[in-house]
C-alpha cells in the first residue's frame, strides 16, 4: 500500500492474461480482497494505472468493507505440490462436464459487475455446496440472498448485463472464469433456492479454465452459518 487510497499489486503471471489489454481500453477496476481465515473482506473500486513491470497501481474511489456472511471458513494450512506460477488449462464457450459438476459442487463464487457511467465492482456469494443451479452448458442459475443491502451488483446488472463469475477450486488448485450477460429474475418460483429473494440467470459466453496450485493450500474448516 502507498497511502490510503493506493496501492500496488505485482506483476500478472499468466500467459494470455486479458487483464492488462482490457484496462488499457477502459482503467476502471474493482477489488475484493478476502481473508477466508477471518471472513473479512474489502472492496476497492477505482483506477488502474499499469507500471513499467506491468504491475498495477490502483488508485482507489471507493473503499468499504462488507459483512462476513456465506463466507466459508477455510485456513492456508498445506504447502501446494509446487510453487508454479497459474496456467491456461482451457478455453471454451460452453461448460464441459467436468466443469458442470465442479459447479454443482462449488460453495464460493465471485462476480464481476459494470455501470456504464459509475465504473467497476466485484463482490462475492457463497452457499452450501450445490446452491448454483447449471441448467444447461449455457447457463447458470445464483440465487440472491439477502445481505448487505447495498445491491452494488444488481444495479450494476439492471443497468449493464455483462457480467464474469470465478469459481475457485480449492482442493484441485484451479479457477473457472465464465464470461456473459446476467438478468435479473425477480418473480420465478424460488422453491428450489431456500433463503433466495431473487434469482440471477447468466448466460455463458467463454468459459476460462486455469491451473492455479496456490488454492490447493486452503482447507475447509467450516461452511457459513448463514447459508441457507
């Protein structure tokens, strides 16, 4: 951190990275940083200025921390099987089968939001394994749960659909990045989905697979007490 308001990350280190060829077009940038141990988390929404390393500076707007629920709580606690950096597995634009069932399983999920005048946000969801729906290789179904309230992320979705969910594994050390447009559903029958007050519906448009062995070092100490 260089004051309260910047701070700097080290270089990306992924062949292939979009990241820095998107900020170039449009420097808006949004952050979460999680501690899982502690169920903390901070939110950073600003610009990103890339250094001569291709490191990036950001320089913060907007800086909030948020409530720890559907946080799960998992410890750094085993050494991964080596200290390599991330690397493209896949690239496709529908699920795989392997994908659609590590979905099915997965508890944590973080997603990507825009408004077109007010610039970007990440923010996260959690639920007991099993709480995104895949319905089929081009579409996921999140239900909204009550949290926050500041629906920093709705609006965004109201205003803007294109949207990207990450998925961490944390036992196979790998990430699924799915890009695509979101809708809003606020009316459908949540029975299926105890505890949502609205359900998301994203569509699938590349779906991003990366090895990434530093996730394998956390382990599961206990799910949320939130979850529904």
């Amino acid at each position: 951190m260089i004051d309260p308001l910047t701070l700097e990350t080290e270089p990306a280190d992924l062949d292939g990275d979009l990241l820095l060829t998107n900020l170039k077009q449009n420097p808006d940038v949004g952050m979460l940083i999680i501690d899982l141990a502690t169920r903390r988390r901070i939110r950073i929404n600003g610009e990103a200025e890339i250094l001569s390393d291709n490191g990036l500076r950001i320089h913060a707007r907007q800086v909030y921390g948020n409530c720890p629920q559907y946080i799960q709580l998992r410890v750094s606690e085993r050494v991964p099987l080596n200290d390599k950096p991330p690397s493209l597995i896949s690239r496709a634009t529908q699920l795989s089968p392997a994908q659609h069932e590590w979905i099915t399983q997965a508890d944590t999920l973080f997603i990507a939001s825009a408004h077109p005048e007010h610039g970007v946000d990440a923010s996260h969801r959690g639920g007991n394994p099993g709480f995104v729906k895949v319905e089929e290789v081009h579409r996921l179904i999140v239900p909204d749960y009550s949290g926050n309230n500041m629906f920093n992320t709705l609006g965004n979705i109201s205003a803007n659909p294109r949207t990207g969910l990450l998925f961490p594994d944390f036992e196979q050390g790998r990430i699924l990045q799915l890009s695509g447009a979101a809708t809003i559903d606020w009316d459908s029958d949540r029975t299926a989905f105890p505890g949502a007050q609205r359900l998301l519906t994203f569509g699938i448009e590349k779906a991003i697979e990366i090895e990434y062995p530093a996730l394998a070092s956390y382990t599961l100490r206990e799910y949320s007490p939130f979850n529904p």
